[in-house]
C-alpha cells in the first residue's frame, strides 16, 4: 500500500498539517508501483529526506495507457461535450484556489522556490492556466470549406486520444498545469510523469483531480526516473503524443524515441540562452530591477533567465554599478522567510553542474564581480554570480548553465548587439530595453527568439503563446496555439448529389 506524506509547515505564511497518499496515480487510484520500490524526495535547504513516493516502472506506464484508453472510450473524449469538460475542469480551478497556501508550501518545500514566489506566480499562473483552457473545451471548432454545390465538406478537430506528457522540476505545478489544460480542453486523456525531484505538487494535484471528478483514467500520474519511465512514455507505442519540457539533450532523446516507434506526435519546449540588451537610452533603475528578475528569480533556474546581459558601452559603467548593488541586496535563504528572494537550487546535481560551470568561467578567464561561490555550509545554496571579461567561445556565454550565473558584455550599436545575441544554439527568449519605440520594436523583430519582451522580461500569460526557435523546442505552448498540440483534423466529405 503507498505510503502517506505528512507534513506539519510552521511558517509565517503558512500554518498548516498537509497529508496526503503518494502513490502512482492510475484509473483514479493511488497505488504502489510494480516493483514496489520508491524514490526518496530531497529538501534543498539541507539535503535531508522530506518523503519517499512510490516509483513507476514501464509496467506501470502499461497500466497507466490502458487506463487511459478505457476513459478515451468510453467516459472522456467525443463521449463527454465540452461543456461537461468545462465544468469539470471549473471545478478544480475552485479546489486549486482553495488549496492555493499548500499548493505553493509544498512546492517550496521540495523544489527550494520562495514561498511568496511561489504563490503569486506559480500558483496563480497555474489556476489562471487551467481557467482559460476551461473556457476552451466548449469551443474546439472545425470549418466548411466551399466546394461543390453537390458536395458539403467540413473538417473536424478530435482529440488524439492518449498523450504522453513529461515535466521538469523548475517549474513542477505550472508546467502541470501548462501540459494538462490545453490536452484536458481537447478531451484528450493523460500520462504525465513529473520531476523525480519535485513530485509533491503533482501528486497533491491528483487528490485534486479525483475531488474534481473527473473520470478514472483522464488523468494517470506516474513518479519515475526519466530513463525508466519517461522512455517508456517516449517509445509507447499506444500514445499517440508526447510533449516535454526540459533540456535540448533530453529532448533530442525523446525526438528519437517518438520516431523509433510509433512515430508519435511531438512538442518540445526546451533550453535557452537567452540576451537581455539594454540600450543608452533605457531607464536604468528599471532596466537594472528587471535584468536582476531576469536572471536570479527562481534561482536562474529558468529556461528563459536573462544569462546575457548586453549594456551598452554609454551606460556601462552607470548600470554596472547599480546592478552590482541590486545584485548585493538579494537576501538568500529560507524559502519560506518572507524577505527571501532566493532559495537553493533544486538538487545536489543541478549544485555541482552550476558550480562546475563557474569554474569554467575562472579557468578560462572570465572575471567573477560577485558571487562564484557556495551559499553557507548546508543544502544547495549558490551566490548570485556576475562575470565581465568574456569572450564568446567560453561555456559560460554559449552553453545553458540553469542557475544564478549572469555575464556582462558591452556593446557599440544595434548591428553588434543583435550579431552577438543572435550567436548561440537557442531561441527561446530575449528582452530589450530602450525608450525609443522604433528601436524597441526593430531589435525586437531581429531576434531569433520565440518571445521578444520590451521593458520586461519573464512576463507570461495563459493565453500568449511561447516557444522557441532554432533548439528550444518545436510548438507552442499556452494560447490558442496549444490546442493545434492536442487534436487531429479530419475532413470529411458528404455527397449530396454527384452521380457516377
């Protein structure tokens, strides 16, 4: 029988006892894995087990698709109207809000997110995801297309059916949230796998869903390791789609694994590197607050951290020296110290390979302003890091690091920012600050990047859509343009008149 999570939060913000079951969710139950055995979950503040979850093997994942046929068949998909899936769905939007405090408690417990961030962005951005794919389902539509007068021909968006869904532990909820909504709207049903790491919320969303009332089997969530269980959701040959998020290397294996078999329908949203360009002429304080949210917020654990920051050289200096200050007023900490912005980073690999990373910069040159260093003696903590003196053939300037490690490079005009934001292998996001419209807009336009924002960075909402170009990823998540991820058109073709 799985075993229970009990946990007593004594914090300012949240005073409660959570306890929950942490099985696999399989056809509406919770249950142990195949092999019976389970993976330890690890608080980041100290590196001590929090609990033990059940863990999913490719049985599991077996049990998991046939589940989710059997709902696709009979209780879920064309069986049930879009209304009935907007009000299901409805519902667990009201049961997220009233467990909002434990939604972002339990994320900041095994993820090391503030708890404050937690709420506002995660949590919030997750109930207003699953909202607005709520007043979706109703309204998946086809077309007529004008033929003949002797022949009607319309198309029909259906849902695919079973989907393949693998999440990261960045972002655990929201990326829950982010998969579940759009496949949810299109009726399709789901095997989601979340982080190894970050399961809590995943799990906790499940009691949710069951609450909700939803069918057995619309929804299965299977703890596991991404070679075992995340591989066996990639090759299944009885899913019709998967969609991933995490890194390009991973989501070059999941690519593979969908064409090997099945050649299954794929969406990835991948890694970033992603310039923030600050011009002469932008607002300073501004610029400096948001490079800052940038790239520290959620511990640069973001596949959208602003990790190049270019300045130009008229206000180098100024910028310089007022991000070097923002930079040492960040509080590190507990994360669920009201006055903490930045917690630890999710696990003892992601520390070391951070570290690793800031090593490299040294070893090849690269000045270190700030930070480069651990964070007190225990749990996984990392100094906002800030290096000058680069050049663009180190690791630190090309490759995704995932933390909080920034470098500043100055630029001459706009033909050398944009040839030197444009040099790398990602395309997820950048940002550009400046007063001038004109420029905003044209150095927006020349970026290869899947999200452009002005005079902001890391602002998203659940009906624009993001993705990436070149290797961050293929598709669009949130917006209209996640439904083209989860349904398949047919045309059909109705003789009304055409003799042979």
């Amino acid at each position: 029988m799985p075993s229970t999570f009990t946990h007593e939060f004594n914090a300012p913000a949240f005073k409660a006892k959570v306890s929950f079951n942490t099985g696999l969710f399989i056809n509406g139950q919770f249950v142990d894995g195949s092999d019976n055995t389970t993976i330890d979950v690890i608080n980041p503040t100290n590196g001590k087990v929090i609990t033990s979850v059940s863990e999913g093997t490719p049985k599991d994942v077996d049990l998991a698709v046939d589940a989710a046929h059997a709902a696709f068949d009979t209780t879920w998909g064309l069986h049930t109207p879009g209304a009935q899936r907007s009000r299901l769905m409805s519902k667990l939007v009201a049961l997220m809000e009233k467990n909002a405090d434990e939604l972002a408690a339990l994320e900041a417990l095994d993820n090391g997110k503030t708890f404050n961030w937690a709420r506002s962005i995660d949590v919030a951005g997750s109930i207003d995801c699953i909202r607005y794919y709520a007043g979706w389902a109703d309204k998946i539509t086809g077309q007529v297309q004008e033929t003949t007068e002797d022949k009607l021909t319309y198309s029909r968006h259906e849902p695919i059916g079973v989907v393949g869904q693998i999440i990261p532990w960045n972002f655990p909820l929201l990326m829950m949230a982010w998969k579940i909504g759009p496949a949810l709207a299109c009726g399709n049903t789901v095997v989601l796998k979340p982080s190894e790491f970050t399961p809590l919320t995943a799990i906790r969303m499940c009691h949710l869903i069951k609450e909700a009332g939803f069918p057995p089997g619309v929804v299965n969530v299977l703890t596991g390791y991404g070679n075992t269980t995340g591989n066996a959701i990639s090759l299944h040959m009885r899913i019709e789609k998967v969609a991933f998020t995490g890194s390009t290397l991973v989501g070059r294996k999941i690519m593979e694994a969908a064409a090997r078999s099945n050649l299954k329908n794929v969406t990835l949203e991948l890694g970033g590197k992603s310039p923030n360009i600050i011009f002469d002429d932008a607002d300073i304080e501004q610029a400096v607050n948001w490079a800052v949210f940038g790239i520290f917020w959620n511990h640069g654990q973001t596949c959208t951290a602003g990790s190049r920051i270019f300045v130009q050289e008229g206000i180098y200096d100024e910028f310089f020296k007022r991000f070097m200050e923002k930079t040492r007023s960040l509080k590190i900490g507990d994360p669920f110290a009201p006055d903490t912005f930045q917690g630890p980073q999710v696990s003892e690999i992601q520390f070391n390979r951070i570290m690793s990373y800031i090593e490299s910069g040294k070893a090849a040159g690269a000045k270190v302003e700030i930070g480069g260093e651990r964070h007190g003696s225990e749990g996984y903590f990392i100094k906002p890091t800030i290096f000058t003196n680069v050049d663009p053939s180190m690791k630190i300037v090309q490759e995704e690091i995932f933390g909080p490690v920034c470098v500043l490079i100055k630029f001459k005009d706009e033909e050398d920012v944009i040839k030197q934001a444009n040099d790398t292998l990602y395309g997820l996001a950048a940002a550009v600050f400046t007063q001038d419209l004109n420029r905003a807009l044209n150095t927006a336009h020349r970026l290869k990047a899947g999200t452009a924002w002005i005079n902001c960075v890391n602002s998203f909402n659940s009906n624009v859509p993001f993705g990436g170009f070149k290797q961050s990823g293929i598709g669009r998540e949130c917006g209209d343009y996640a439904l083209t991820n989860y349904t398949a058109v047919k045309a059909v073709h109705v003789n009304l008149g055409h003799k042979m």
